[in-house]
C-alpha cells in the first residue's frame, strides 16, 4: 500500500527575457516544467495541464421600477482565445478502481517538462480593468486514486506587438484650433499639435501649443493623459476615463499670449492600448486645454496609441524621423561647396598608365577567364577629339546621324549612301565654292580646342551641302 504524501506542488516558466517575468506573444512556445515533491512513494493516474486564455467583461446595472420594485441586470460576454491541454502523466479515465496504468512516483523530487505553442492569430493583451480583464494562464493538475484531485495554477503576460514606426503612427497630427467666443470678458484661442501619433511607456511627449488670451480673466493653460476604457456586452457600453499625468504651464494674463515649444509630458508605465479586442478596448488621447475662471474650459484632444516596440531612431522610412536624424549629424562641419575633383595625371601616374597599354592584347596568349583581365582598361583616359577620324590635318566630324534626323524616312537611306560616296572627296571640295573660301582651320593638336566652324545648314540644304 502507498502512503506517501505531496509535500510539494507548483508550476513554474522558462522566462524568454532578462527579467524573469513570463511574457509571451502570439506565436511563441510556452515552455516550462511542473514540480512534484513526495514524501514516500505514491501512486498517480494523471497529470495533464491546461492552458487557456480569456477575455470576460462583467458589470450589473439597477433600477427600478417604482417605489417598492427595483430589478438588476447583469451584463456578461466572454471571448476564447487559448485553450489547450497536454498529458503528462497516465489518462485522463475517472475509473478509480481500476489500477492499471496507475504510475508511481518514488520519493524526492521530480520535474515534468511542457510546451504549448501560442496562437499564430492575433492575441488580446492582458489587462486588469474595473469591469473587464484579458487573462492567460495555465492550470497543472495531479491526480490520485481515491484521493481529491491536488491543483497549482500560474498566470502568463501576453503583449500584442504594436510597433509605433507604422506610417500611420509617426505621422504628426495636425494643427487644431479652437476659440472661446461666448467668453464674456473675450475671446480665448488655443492651437496644438505633436510631432506623432504613437508612443511607448518611458518616453516624453513633445507638445506644441500657443494659447492668445484676450479676455480680461487669467487663465491657465494645462495638458493631461487620460485612459479610456470601454467595455461591450449585449449591445451596451460601459466606459471609465482615468487620468494617467498632467502638467501646468504658467498663468496668462489678459492680452498676452503663450507658446510650448516642445512642452514635455513623460508617459508612466501603462498597459499598452488594446484596440483588435471585440468586448474590452483601451484608448488613449492627449487633452491640451485652457482653464478659464467662471467659464467652460477650452479643450482640444488629440488621439495617441501606446505601443511595445519603441521608435527606431536610424530605420524610420518616415520624414518626421530623417528630420531628426539630420538634426543630430548638424554638428558634422560639412563644406559649404563641393571641392573639385583630381585631374587625371593626379590620380594616375605616367608609369601606370604605359603599364596597363603594354598588357598582352591577344586572347590566345592569355591564360585564365577573360573577366581577370579586365581591369586593363582602368587606366585609359577618356578619348580626345584628336584621336578620331580625320582627313588631311582637318578634324572630320561624322554628320551621318545628323543628316538622316533631318530627312523624312524614305529618303534616309538615300542620304547615307551619297554620303559615302563623298566622304573621300577633300574637305575643300565639299559644298562647291561657298565651302572652298572658307578659311582653313590649320592642324588640330592634342589638347587644343576641337571646335571647328562649319557653315549653318538645315533642311534640305544640308544634303547638297554635302
């Protein structure tokens, strides 16, 4: 007969990060092992855990009917998004009486690994709220016959990614004014902006604001983060607005006026925004606003969302981040214009220049592949003007090209062929006795300007020109 005892029984996590704190994602294996301390030999017809996660919303409302009749309304919804289980030990069979397949486990201490692989969906980050929660956990449960069952249970963080270097998320919101004109004592003007939409817990909120105070009151000008909770269950909606931080500016006096350049407000650690959940959403928004005395206050909200992959300074594909990315390289002393690049015989030497002509030419003679010998042609400067066909000492320009541009396309090739027959013919005799007169330019010598005066022509008087 066994008489051993469970001395010990827990559940523990492999931790994926630094701070030993379980916290997974969708997609991600949630491994870890279940701890048994006997005293003594027993007997075990199961060990199974259970992983499940859920998103329940529960909130009553009453009221009443006249003076000695009330009634209240429960308002409940639940969403599934984890639930499976795995058999460590034995079977999950309820007939205690039968023992075979019961196991034994000798005295000490054992481990029994496990691993459950998360949902590739997307997942609802875990939250606690006044009306509604999004828990994950998972539920070890040891089995003995003719004894209650002994049960451990152990919660896991689950954070939906949301990555505020989106487009949509680093865009900056615009401008937004409004003016108090039923002020008695004047008009009050607020206008705000911020320089994105998305943010993470630790990080300041840049806030550009100018307020013009013309009325005869002072007033303050003030910025708040608030959390908006929402919760939906059979067709209503519950919502709770928490304040998270605030800031004050300085008192405005009448007719003065007021500018944040870039007023900060630091974001606490909070629960990011969950906004793919169908019962429970939590939103947040920016309330720039102007506290008036005896009057309703000047407000202006500017929707954000509270992401977990902070903003990449260097990988943003986003104007907002290159503007900041060149704010930071200003200190580099760049050069007002650009210099001018090294003439050719700087850079390549006489005697480099006559090594790479003097490289065999002939494939035959060359052994190994033909890209190995590329680089024989690095050092060869671009081709002067003089270095191109040329008849006598006088430079001839190929006007080929020219002449059929001008011509329509039947009679491009008849343009061609007579100038091929003239292009033997000494440039003096080209053109009859308009071209004759024309004074020689004299030799063209390397270096020298290779501009050479040819009569204008155009239209059909370029081919008997020619």
């Amino acid at each position: 007969m066994v008489l051993g005892k469970v001395k010990n029984f827990s559940l523990s996590f492999d931790c994926l990060n630094d701070c030993n704190v379980p916290v997974f994602s969708s997609g991600d294996f949630v491994s870890g092992r279940v701890l048994v301390e006997v005293t003594g030999d027993i007997c075990v017809k199961s060990l199974n855990i259970h992983a499940k996660g859920l998103a329940k919303v529960r909130w009553t409302e009453s009221r009443s009917a006249g003076s000695n009749t009330a009634y209240t309304r429960h308002f409940t919804e639940e969403v599934e998004y984890l639930n499976q289980r795995e058999v460590l030990i034995g079977h999950d069979r309820d007939d205690d009486c039968c023992d075979e397949g019961f196991s034994i486990l000798c005295s000490g201490l054992h481990e029994f690994p496990f691993s459950l692989e998360l949902p590739q969906t997307p997942l609802a980050t875990s939250f606690e709220g006044k009306h509604g929660s999004v828990r994950y956990w998972v539920k070890a449960e040891l089995q003995r016959p003719w004894h209650l069952p002994i049960k451990t249970k152990r919660e896991f963080t689950v954070f939906e990614h949301i990555d505020i270097n989106t487009p949509q998320l680093l865009a900056g919101t615009k401008d937004k004014t409004l003016c108090c004109w039923f002020c008695t004592s004047g008009p009050v003007s607020l206008s705000a902006k911020i320089e994105r939409k998305g943010f993470t817990p630790g990080e300041s909120i840049h806030i550009f604001a100018e307020i013009e105070n013309c009325s005869s009151r002072v007033v303050v000008p003030k910025a708040a983060l608030y959390q908006t909770q929402s919760f939906f269950a059979k067709g209503k909606v519950k919502e709770i607005k928490q304040l998270i931080a605030n800031l004050r500016g300085e008192p405005l006096n009448p007719g003065k006026t007021e500018s944040w350049d870039g007023k900060m407000l630091k974001i606490p650690p909070i629960s990011p925004s969950i906004l793919d959940c169908s019962i429970i959403r939590v939103e947040y928004s920016l309330t720039v606003y102007v506290d008036i005395p005896r009057a309703v206050n000047l407000t202006l909200n500017l929707p954000l969302v509270i992401g977990t992959i902070p903003l990449h300074t260097f990988g943003s594909r986003t104007s907002s981040v290159s503007s900041q990315c060149s704010v930071v390289l200003n200190w580099l002393p760049l050069p007002d214009a650009p210099e001018a690049p090294p003439s050719y015989s700087e850079v390549i030497s006489e005697e480099e220049r006559q090594n790479s002509i003097n490289l065999p030419a002939a494939r035959e003679e060359i052994e190994g592949p033909l890209y190995a010998y590329i680089h024989e042609f690095r050092f060869q400067p671009p081709p002067l003007y003089s270095e191109q066909r040329s008849v006598g000492n006088v430079m001839k320009p190929d006007l080929t090209s020219a002449v059929k541009d001008l011509q329509p396309p039947h009679q491009q090739a008849q343009v061609s062929s007579s100038f091929m027959r003239r292009r033997k013919q000494p440039l003096g005799e080209i053109g009859g006795n308009e071209t004759k007169n024309t004074p020689h330019p004299g030799p063209v010598r390397t270096g020298e300007s290779s501009a050479i005066p040819f009569p204008s022509i155009s239209g059909k008087a370029a081919t008997d020109w020619l």
